[in-house]
C-alpha cells in the first residue's frame, strides 16, 4: 500500500459508521491542499470498509474490534511507515467538520507546537452537553491546570493535529481505553508542547456515542484513575 501525494494524513477510525464514513472521507478530499486519507476499520460487520474504500479512502481492516486506541494507534503507526509529516485524528461518524482542518492545521504550524487539539467549548456560541458530562469536563480542566501547569478546554475531543514527531511517539504510546484524556497528560509531561484552537463540530448524524449519559460518570473515574497510573510510567 503506498503512500499518496500529500504530506498530510487524516486518520479516520471507524466502527459500524457505514451511514457516515462516505461523507467524511468525501469532505475530506475535496480540501485543498490535498490531504491523504486513511480510515481504519475497526473490525466493523457493517459495510464500513467497502463505503470508505469507495469514496477515496485507503481503508486499513484489523482483524477484531480493538477500541478507538488501538484502531488510532494503527493509524498513527501507518503513519510513521509511510513518513507523513502531519496527522489530523477524524471521528468517522460526521461529527468532525472536514472544513475545519485547516484550522487546526494553521494552529500546528505556529513555532514550537507539536499538538492542536479543536475544541468544541472555545468557538463562539459554545457547544451543549448533559449535565454529568459538563462536570466531567471541568474535572478534566482542573486536572490538566494541576498536572500540566495549564489549562485545557477539551481533552476528550478526538479532533486533533500532530507533527511527526509527535506521530511517532504516540506509535509507540498511545493509550487503548478512551484515550483522548490520558494522551493530552501523557503528552504533556514527556514535553511536547499542546494548543487549543476554537472549532465548529455538527451533531452525530450515524450511530451512536460509545460513551453514553449512564456511563459518562464511570467513565470520567476510569479515566482519571488512568491519568493517575501514567505519573508512574517512564517514556523513551
């Protein structure tokens, strides 16, 4: 499988998004200058790999469901194989506006920065969200103020832009179980240096979240006590 014309690549992880893949990857394309497109297919049973193949996309099929770490972690190690020099992590279910990238893309230029991170409560107008999920968010904030020295708006989005060096670490560690969170902590305190850019992001058109309202407060406890793990684990 070769690599395309660009020096950027858009990660697409994918799981039973048949209804929406298509489109993102469709959107995607369409951005000039070019970006490459790869979605992997996270061990889906709908016809996920067939339509993102169809639309454009080099479509990567692992063998069982590994979760969105796995499935971003294989991205990020095509990545580095085929020796990109950006990532920019889409959800495959329409949430992430394509028209968007470029945002972020402008944002990682900037000297220094070697991850941005879109955020859905920096944008004017702001974004809504249950309850549970808004405190989860400012335990979240006031985590990254304690370990980070700093503040972020929006660790668990998944829209995000890399540079290669950031690529190739995250190969290598990039966290499995709901990983947004704990990679924003991981890469914080092994030196790479983070920005927040304000984005749009729609409705999910497809589907259905993997983190629902009755999980959300379980799921912020497993994260944080995740977070708490990797203050004792060394990185190259």
């Amino acid at each position: 499988m070769g690599r395309g014309m660009s020096d950027i690549l858009a990660i697409i992880p994918a799981f039973n998004e048949e209804g929406a893949v298509g489109k993102v990857v469709e959107e995607i394309r369409r951005l000039r200058p070019a970006v490459d497109v790869v979605v992997i297919d996270d061990g889906s049973t709908d016809e996920t790999a067939d339509v993102a193949r169809k639309a454009g996309a080099r479509v990567i099929s692992l063998p069982f469901n590994l979760g969105i770490g796995g499935a971003v972690q294989t991205g990020f190690k095509y990545a580095t194989e085929k020796g990109y020099d950006v990532a920019v992590q889409v959800d495959g279910d329409g949430q992430h506006r394509p028209d968007q990238i470029p945002i972020l893309l402008d944002a990682l230029r900037q000297e220094g920065i070697d991850v941005v991170i879109g955020s859905r409560f920096l944008s004017s107008g702001g974004y809504t969200t249950s309850l549970v999920r808004r405190i989860g968010v400012h335990v979240f904030v006031l985590v990254n103020s304690i370990l980070l020295k700093r503040r972020i708006t929006d660790n668990t989005s998944g829209f995000r832009a890399y540079n290669r060096k950031a690529i190739e670490f995250l190969a290598e560690h990039y966290p499995y179980d709901y990983p947004e969170p704990e990679s924003v902590i991981i890469l914080g305190r092994n030196g790479f240096r983070l920005a927040e850019v304000p984005v749009l992001m729609r409705e999910r058109e497809h589907g259905r979240s993997s983190i629902s309202a009755f999980w959300s407060m379980y799921y912020m406890i497993k994260v944080l006590l995740a977070i708490f793990m990797t203050l004792f684990k060394k990185y190259r």
